[in-house]
C-alpha cells in the first residue's frame, strides 16, 4: 500500500504549476543580490545623486543663478560668495556689502563667488561635474567590462588562459600608469574622448584581478559544481551562477574606481591634458584657481 501511494504521480496541476515556472533572469537574480546587500545600495546611490546634478546641470544653473558657465563679466571678478538674502542675514552680511556686489554683478547672486574672469563658479562647478563624471563612468565602464570578462575567463578556465592572463596582469601593473598617460595625451591632441579611452583602457587590471579571485572562490562552491554535475554548460555556470554572485562587490569596487578615476581626470585636466578651455572641469578649475590661493593663503 505504501508502494503504490509513493508511486502515484503528483496532481497535473501541481506538476504543471512546477513545470510552468520561469527561471529567473540574470537581471533579477543581479537585482536581488544588490538589494540584499546594503554597504552596495549606499556609495551606488551617493555615486548616482553625483551623476544626477551633473545630468541637471542646465536646468539647476538656471534655475540658481542664470548665467551661461563661460560667460565673463571682469566688474564682477573674484567675488566671495553672495547668499540669498535670509541666508545672508543668518550669516551676519551687511546689506550695503551685499547691495554693492549685486549692483556689480547685474544683479545676479553668485552662490560661490566668481572667478579671475567673473564667471560663476557654481554653474561651472556643475558643468565640470558632467565632463568630469562623464569621463570617469564611460572609464569605469570600459574598464570593468574589459576587467570582468578577462578576470572571469582567467579564473573558470585555469590553465595556460589563467597564466597568460595573470602575466598580462603583472606587466601591465608594471607600468606608471599616470606618466604613461601624460606621454600618451602629449603625443596626441588632448580631449575628453581620448583621456576616456586611455583611462578605460589601463583601468582594467584591478577589476581583472578582483573577478579572477572571485571566480576561484565562487565555482569551488556546492552550486556551482552541483550545476556542472547536471550538464550546465560552462557559459551558463559564468553568466547565470559566477557572475551575478560576484556583481554586488564589483559594483563596490566601481564606486571606488569612480572616485578614481574622477581624481585622475582632475588630475590630468590640471596637467592641461583633459578637456580644454574654455570647457569646465574640476581639474582645470582647480588649476586656475591654485595661484589666487597661494597669492591670498599662503
């Protein structure tokens, strides 16, 4: 009696319920490991309102002050910053003070002061977030798809792939990569697109080396051999078991890059390798703001 109940075959409408269910995608299961892992939605969000008010940068200029970032106005040159008028009365600005600045100015409030050419700095602050993060994530996404995809062919397939690979990891890191981006971006023009794809391109070596240890970590697991012993190919263990399992820390790891990569292009801009003028950077603000500081602080 026992035998001929577990015998029996389950309902047809539980089996097909069981049939009929969709595997998971790799967006979900991607969506699902980052929305349960709170140290990645917090620098993904940070990171994200960054590029948002770079995104806005013309509507919020506009909106706060009203000027275009390149226009001059040298009467209205190194300014301090001038507040609205009850922030100007919490900080204790006399009103003459404020009175004469904005009859200099046009009547414009310069939120942050101007520049030795009576630019807004706050407009153009804006302005250089969107060149600067706009190098820094097509960088970063360069880099990383670059990194990954190298990082996980090293660490899945092993063998001479992971020597040659990890070889190809080592010289590169050899390299100065920040003298080797100055000798590039003096041999050929500077711009943005070209300091994008250099910075993109030496960039993939940390993600490479992180998605390898990864993926030696992750395929020693019980699901990932389980998912061998039933036949899954090795393209499906990659992108539907290794992968998603691994994005919560690489998103980690682009957030860092990010900020990275945001310093390099600062960096290189204030060199005068970047974008040039009289196109807003903060690298190249930082730059012609250096002697004022030095003159005025020293």
């Amino acid at each position: 009696m026992t035998s001929t109940t577990a015998d029996q075959p389950l309902p047809v409408a539980a089996s097909s319920a069981l049939s009929t269910k969709p595997p998971k995608t790799f967006l979900t299961v991607t969506l699902e490991r980052i929305r349960a892992d709170a140290m990645t939605v917090g620098p993904l969000l940070f990171i994200l309102l960054i590029g948002l008010l770079a995104l806005l940068a013309n509507p919020l200029g506009d909106l706060l002050v009203g000027v275009d970032p390149n226009r001059t106005n040298l009467d209205a040159a190194l300014q301090p910053p001038l507040l609205p008028s009850m922030a100007r009365r919490l900080v204790g600005l006399d009103q003459g003070v404020a009175d004469s600045l904005l009859e200099v100015s046009g009547g414009v409030t310069h939120w942050l002061g101007t520049d030795s050419l009576g630019r807004d700095q706050l407009v153009r602050l804006l302005h250089g977030a969107r060149v600067s993060m706009l190098v820094a994530f097509c960088a970063a996404g360069i880099a990383f798809a670059l990194g990954t995809t190298i990082g996980m062919l090293a660490g899945f397939l092993g063998g001479r792939v992971d020597d040659l690979i990890l070889w190809l990891i080592n010289t590169f890191s050899s390299l100065p990569t920040l003298f080797v981006l100055i000798l590039l971006t003096a041999i050929y023009k500077p711009n943005a697109i070209l300091l994008t794809l250099f910075l993109g391109f030496f960039g993939w070596i940390g993600p490479a080396r992180f998605t390898r240890g990864q993926v030696l970590q992750i395929k020693a697991l019980d699901y990932a051999t389980a998912a061998r012993a039933l036949g899954a190919s090795r393209l499906r263990i990659m992108w539907y078991h290794i992968l998603p399992n691994t994005i919560p820390l690489i998103i980690i790891l682009i957030m860092v890059d990010i900020g990275s990569l945001v310093l390099a292009e600062s960096v290189l801009s204030f060199l005068g390798f970047g974008a040039q003028a009289p196109q807003a950077t903060w690298g190249s603000m930082l730059a012609k703001s250096q002697d004022f500081y030095f003159l005025l602080d020293p």
